[in-house]
C-alpha cells in the first residue's frame, strides 16, 4: 500500500514534469544603426582666368616727348627675352610708330639680355630704337653723343634678336635702302605667315625662299631671306 502511493506521488510529478513548455527564447538584442550623413563632395573652386602677362607695346618717350616713340622698361625685356620673330615683324611693318634707326658702319654687337651672344651687323642695317640712354646726375659728355645727347641705345633688329649700340655706331638719317636682319620665316607662327601670304607679292618671294633654301645653297638662301624680309618691312598693314 505504501508503495502503491508512493508511485502515485512519483508519476504524477514525471507527467508534469514532461509535459512543461519549454522557455520562450531570449528577445533578440536592440541592434543599433547608426545614423551616416552623407555629404556631397565640394566643388572645386573655379580656375583663376588666365592673366595676359605681356605687357603693353606702348610709346614711351625718354625725356623730351619729341624724341620718339620708345618701348616701356617692361616691354623692353619681355621683348628681348623671347626674340620672337612675329613680334618684331610687327613692330618693324611700315607705318608703326617706333623710332629707327640705322647702323653707321659694319659692326659686332652684344645682345643686352645675352651678354654672351654677339652678333654683327652691317651699314645701313635697319633697327627699331627700344630705348636711348643719355647721361645722367649733370655728366656732360664730350664727343661720345649724337645730336639728341644720346650716349648708346638699346635696340631691335628684324631677326628678333637685341643689341646695344653707341651713338657714333647709329645715324638717324635713312639711307636710301635700309638693310634688314632676315626674318626667321620658318619660326614665323601660321597665323602670321597666312596674313603674310595673302599678298601675291610676298607669296612669291615667300616660294622663292623655300626654292633657294631647299637646293641653292646659303648664299642665295640669305639673299632670299633678304629679299622677302625687306618686302614684308615695306608692305605695312
């Protein structure tokens, strides 16, 4: 009988026990997102506008307005530092303001913004005057001035390059055919050699260039050269 309740008492307990749900699952963890701003990308800013760092071809005078027409300090070295040729064609074309001058013998030279760069020159070559000095602080100088009291120059050839002359190696009086430094024709940028060409004249001197340069030899080559600079001088525009 004591056994009998005790199983009783025992296998009530079992189906309980075997009879219990399981645990409800743990709730799942707060899952955090964090919050990402998103930001566009800065424009970059806009590119400076290109500055036009060739100074003004001006006149300027050099002590008595009535001298001449003369390149500005700034001019005068962006000039003589490029030796452009399509620049000088400009410059030297009939009908420019710049003062000229002429070469009084033949001569050597040394290019002022190359002082290891000496070049000769012919009588009665053509040159544009950049810049006359005179003396300065109350120095009289004697027999070393021409006419205006210029003591030397700095000036432009038709080539391009610069050369600083003494008074008595210039005159002011035009022989009656300037001589000219050749252009560099093949240096000269398309844009100048098209204006150039649109002249029948200069297109045929232009060919006759090319014909002596290619087969003839220097010296008619120069002489071509010559010939074409001296009509490109003449032709103004």
């Amino acid at each position: 009988m004591r056994i009998s309740i005790a199983l009783a008492l025992a296998f009530p307990m079992v189906a309980c026990a075997a009879t219990l749900p399981p645990p409800p699952p743990a709730p799942p963890l707060p899952v955090t997102v964090a919050s990402a701003v998103v930001e566009a990308p800065e424009e970059p800013a806009p590119p400076a506008p290109a500055v036009d760092e060739t100074p003004a071809a001006t006149c300027e005078p050099a002590g008595d307005a009535s001298e001449g027409c003369f390149a500005s300090e700034a001019y005068r070295t962006w000039l003589c530092g490029r030796s452009d040729p399509s620049v000088t064609v400009a410059l030297f074309r009939k009908g420019t303001p710049w003062t000229r001058a002429y070469v009084a013998r033949d001569l050597e030279s040394w290019d002022p913004s190359r002082l290891s760069r000496k070049v000769r020159l012919s009588l009665d070559e053509e040159v544009v005057v950049l810049h006359p000095y005179k003396p300065t602080g109350g120095v009289v100088m004697v027999g070393a001035s021409n006419t205006r009291g210029w003591t030397s120059v700095d000036a432009l050839r038709a080539d391009g390059t610069c050369v600083s002359l003494m008074s008595d190696e210039i005159t002011m009086k035009r022989p009656p055919a300037p001589k000219h430094a050749p252009i560099a024709w093949e240096k000269l940028p398309d844009h100048t050699r098209t204006e150039l060409l649109a002249s029948p004249e200069l297109r045929k001197k232009a060919d006759l260039v090319t014909k002596a340069c290619t087969s003839a030899g220097e010296p008619r080559c120069m002489k071509a050269k010559t010939q074409l600079t001296d009509a490109v001088i003449a032709s103004g525009g």
